[in-house]
C-alpha cells in the first residue's frame, strides 16, 4: 500500500492496519525458525509496510 493511500486513512483505520501486520509479521517469523517460509521476501515487504504506517502516524500527530 501507497503512503497517500495510508494518509488518507483514520488513525483507528490505521492502528488496526499496523496490528494486522504485526500478526502476519510475527507468522512469518514463526515460518523462517521452523524453515517453513518459502518466499523470504515476504517478511521485508511487511517489515516495510510497519514502518510506513508508522511514519504516517506520526506524521499525523505532528499537525
């Protein structure tokens, strides 16, 4: 997901966004102890889309 399409969000919109990738982050991890996970790029793109929405709440409680 886009960063204009995260702003366009409400922040509960996007806490609930961040914990639902939160889970599948931690699944993943789950996935690569047990060499369960095939395609391992999966867990940076999550990673990835955590700190984007992160970034974006914070810049909403900047203004």
């Amino acid at each position: 997901m886009k960063a204009s399409e995260l702003k366009a969000k409400s922040s509960s919109e996007l806490k609930q966004e961040l914990l639902s990738l939160t889970k599948a982050q931690f699944g993943l991890r789950m996935q690569v102890a047990t060499q369960q996970l095939t395609k391992t790029s999966e867990l940076r793109q999550v990673r990835r889309e955590i700190a984007r929405i992160k970034t974006v709440m914070t810049q909403k409680e900047a203004q």
